[in-house]
C-alpha cells in the first residue's frame, strides 16, 4: 500500500490509476481504525478496482470543549490494518495542507443536517460536508462509502452530492456490531470496562422500541422509554431519542416510508450515537 501525503503526489497517482483505467472507491475515516472501517475496505474491494482510504482528524467538525485533542492518533497501527485488508492507496494530508492559511470556506447543507446531532453539535455538519467535498475534490472517486452508524452524516452526504451534481455513487455499509450489539466506534477507547458493559443499554434499547414501533405500538411512548432506559441503564444524559423518516429525517414519519430510530447519549463523558431500522407494520 502506498501511503502519500502531498497533494500532488496523490493527484498525480490518482491520474496513473485513472490511466490504467481503474475504478476508484474512496474511504474517508479520522483514523483509530477498527473493524467497521475494515468492513467499508471490504465492501469497496468488491465494486471498485483500487480502493483509497483517508485519515484525517477534521478540526472543523470538533466544537469548542470536544474531543479534538483527545482523538485517538494511531497512524502506523492504521496504516498496517489498511494495507492487510487490500487498501491501494492511504491519503493523509495534514492540517495546513487540508487548511492552508487563510482558508475561508465552507460547505452547508440545510434540511438533514438540522437535527438531530446538527442541533446537539452546531456548525458539526458543516465541517463534515466541507472535508468530504474537498476529499472528494481531491481524491475524484467513482464510488464512495460510509458506515451507517453516523446516520445523519450519510444523509448530509448523500445531498451534498446530489444538489452539487457530483459524479459519485455513495454507498452506505451495514453498521458494524461487537458480539453484544454495541456499535463499533473509534470512541469506545475512551470507556472504562465497567462503562463499556453498561454501555450496551445503548442498541438494546433502540432494539427494543423499534420492536415495539414496527409491532404497531405507540412510537412517543416507545421513544420515552428508550430514554428512560438509558439513564437506568447508567448513562448520564441523552441528546435525543427520535424515530425520523429514514431519507428526509424529519420526525412523525409516514408508518408507510422506510423509518429510522436514532440515537445519541453520554456515558462517562463519552459520547455514544446509534441508529436502528424500524420495520414498517404488516397490515392483516
């Protein structure tokens, strides 16, 4: 795998591949890889012919007091888990490189991005969509893919790419699950054991009301006792609990539509999100 961190240099490999008459999958992550990643590299080894990764830790999606110094940095430990599951290609521009100085623009995109975690993290959004669109800008992928358990940004993405007329197909890939349903995210290293274990009142709750949703049961009071068992099951707040249709992600969706359960909560300072499909009732 080649690893390359001049524009430049990424360019002019990006045009040899093109050459050679390659498809091009891209894989955007801030490193601190673990299997769900590996599951995106897996999936675009399958509908491209070269697949390149990014890392990069976005500061413009960090608000003031979050994590951003925090992040976990595990550049050569990436590196190796990229190369064993068949990257091509790992991009990783630096900060002045991806933000030269005096950069002053940026991306935003209305309707989805406004709830939800645009509404827990302002400006959030905006900085997700102004660093895929420069990766996107700079890597010219065919094909791109993203892991479902960041719901919302997928959504972002996804109109980003439709109203800018971007020539590239965006994939979403199943989210990831260790054995006891809990999402896989690279924030998970911040929890202790014990939190990690009572962190899996996360997907069990969101399992439970979508069960109850799908089954024709009252979806608000559904959604209150998700909450509700969040904070018994130990975590200390919760952003929200919302069921949205699953395209718009405007809430009180249509039964008839594909639905979404969403979720984001803190535990021990960290904070966790998750999403669930809920099914559409069956009518005798």
């Amino acid at each position: 795998m080649q690893t390359i961190r001049q524009l430049e240099s990424l360019r002019e490999t990006i045009a040899s591949l093109r050459g050679a008459g390659a498809r091009i999958a891209l894989v955007p992550t801030m490193g601190a890889l673990h299997a769900g990643h590996i599951a995106l590299i897996e999936a675009a080894k399958l509908v491209a012919d070269s697949v390149v990764a990014s890392i990069f830790v976005n500061p413009l999606q960090f608000a003031p007091g979050e994590d951003l110094a925090r992040y976990p940095r595990r550049e050569l430990q990436d590196a190796r888990m990229l190369a064993d599951a068949g990257c091509a290609l790992l991009w990783m521009p630096g900060v002045d490189d991806m933000y030269p100085a005096g950069f002053a623009s940026s991306i935003s995109v209305g309707g989805v991005s406004e709830g939800l975690d645009g509404a827990a993290r302002p400006g959030h959004f905006d900085g997700v969509a102004t660093v895929v669109a420069k990766l996107f800008n700079q890597v010219g992928p065919d094909i791109a893919l993203f892991g479902e358990k960041d719901f919302q940004q997928l959504a972002v993405i996804r109109r980003m790419v439709t109203d800018l007329n971007l020539p590239i197909e965006i994939v979403g890939v199943p989210t990831q699950r260790d054995d006891d349903g809990l999402a896989l995210s690279s924030r998970n290293i911040y929890l202790a054991p014990e939190d990690r274990a009572r962190a899996v009142a996360l997907p069990r709750a969101l399992g439970v009301a979508a069960r109850v949703i799908s089954q024709g049961g009252d979806a608000a009071s559904a959604v209150a006792t998700a909450r509700d068992a969040l904070l018994a099951g130990g975590f200390d707040s919760v952003d929200y609990v919302e069921l949205v249709d699953a395209e718009t992600l405007t809430p009180l969706p249509d039964p008839a539509r594909p639905r979404r359960l969403l979720a984001a909560a803190r535990i021990a300072g960290t904070r966790l999100i998750d999403n669930i499909a809920v099914d559409i009732p069956v009518t005798p």
